[in-house]
C-alpha cells in the first residue's frame, strides 16, 4: 500500500514540552512538506524539503524544527517556543516538489493540555 | 502570505444542483491547482490546470482559468451528498511550494 503515514493521529502536548509529528512516505518522492491547519482557515506552509539532508523555511516556521536524514521521512518537532500549538498539521510530499501535485497524509490534531 | 482565495466561503446546495466555486490569486504562476479536503482527513488533489490552458475536464469537474484576471473556477456538475467537503485552490506563484487559500465549505443536502 503506497502513501503517506502521519502518526499519531491526535496528539497532547503540555506546557514547556516538545512534541515530533511523524511522516513516512514510501512513494519514492523526493519532496517533503509540512503544512498547518487552523479551524476554518487555509493551509500555511511550516517547512519544505526538496531533497535528503536539505531543507527550507516556509512561511511559519518560528516554533518549528525538521530533520531530512532519510528520503521517506520527514518528522517535524513542534517545540515550547510555539506558544500556540493547537492546529491540524498535514505532511505531503510530491516526485521532485517543483509544480506537481502533492500527495497528503491523513494528519495530526495536534492540542495543549 | 495568502496567494490564492476562494469564493464564496460557503455554499449549500441541493442533489443534483451544480457548484461553481471561485478562485482569484496576486502574482502570475505556472500552474493552479484545485484540492478537495472531507472534515478532519489529509487533502486529496483534483485537478490540476497549466498556465497555458483554458480549460480543464475531470469527470463532473470542469476548471476554467483565466490568467488576465488571474482567476479560476471549479464547477462540480450534477452534486452528490457526497461532494459535500471543503475545496482549495493552490498556486505556485513562481515558487517550488504551494500556497493555498482558505477554502470553500459546500454542503450537498439530499
């Protein structure tokens, strides 16, 4: 089964605490993308990756941090300097990331305590 | 920055109705493209339009665009309950990175 796997599905971060959102894909992309979702709105890109051990700031990456070891994941910390953590976040990734269609997880509701 | 953004915010229509849903962008692009997202799951790609094309055919999906007025529309002919979910457009704007607007909420009522 190819795709894109978010896990967990919800997630529950305290006060002052880190948290890593997985993404795996085995589709053989080499772009990665983590985007944001708040209630209502649209999608608001956090990071991008367009090849293994590279990666980009999108346009709210304050709070965030990637890694890009390997080409089929892509996991992403959202850290304590986030102060407001609460949102939906969606993976995607695409063949080479330049003017193709994205393929998306499932995502992750992501809540404080 | 928001390049993309849709119109209206929010439809509800009837089975069997069609549904235009608008989109209008700032800077000139290479592509456009239209994502359909049910509540709470992962987006899922549509259709996806060149800057050099017109118009686009997928099933009951029809995408215009029209690069003077730097806009497109998505129209979903003959609605089912189940095309009810939010719609996206998303546009490259001349980067390697999608930007995508706030959507249009349709409601398909039986």
């Amino acid at each position: 089964d190819g795709g894109i796997t978010q896990s967990p599905k919800y997630l529950f971060r305290k006060e002052g605490q880190n948290v890593t959102l997985s993404c795996e894909q085995n589709l053989n992309h080499d772009a990665m993308y983590w985007y944001r979702q708040d209630p209502g709105q649209g999608l608001r890109l956090i990071y991008y990756s367009q090849i293994v051990n590279d990666f980009q700031k999108g346009d709210i990456a304050e709070g965030y941090s990637v890694s890009r070891e390997k080409k089929e994941s892509f996991p992403l910390t959202v850290t304590s300097a986030q102060k407001n953590p609460t949102a939906f976040y969606l993976c995607a990734s695409s063949p080479t990331g330049i003017n193709e269609k994205l393929f998306f997880g499932s995502g992750t509701q992501l809540s404080v305590l | 920055s928001q390049q993309g953004e849709e119109d209206p915010q929010a439809l509800s229509i009837q089975e069997g109705e069609n549904a235009t849903m608008n989109c209008s962008y700032k800077t000139s692009i290479n592509n456009l493209q239209w994502y359909r997202q049910n509540s709470g799951r992962g987006l899922v790609h549509l259709i996806l339009i060149r800057s050099n094309e017109r118009e686009k055919h997928s099933g009951r999906l029809r995408v215009t665009l029209d690069t003077s007025k730097k806009s497109s529309s998505l129209l979903i002919t003959a609605s089912r309950a189940a095309d009810t979910a939010s719609y996206f457009c998303a546009t490259d704007g001349g980067y390697n990175k999608l930007i995508f607007g706030a959507g249009t909420r349709l409601a398909v009522h039986p």
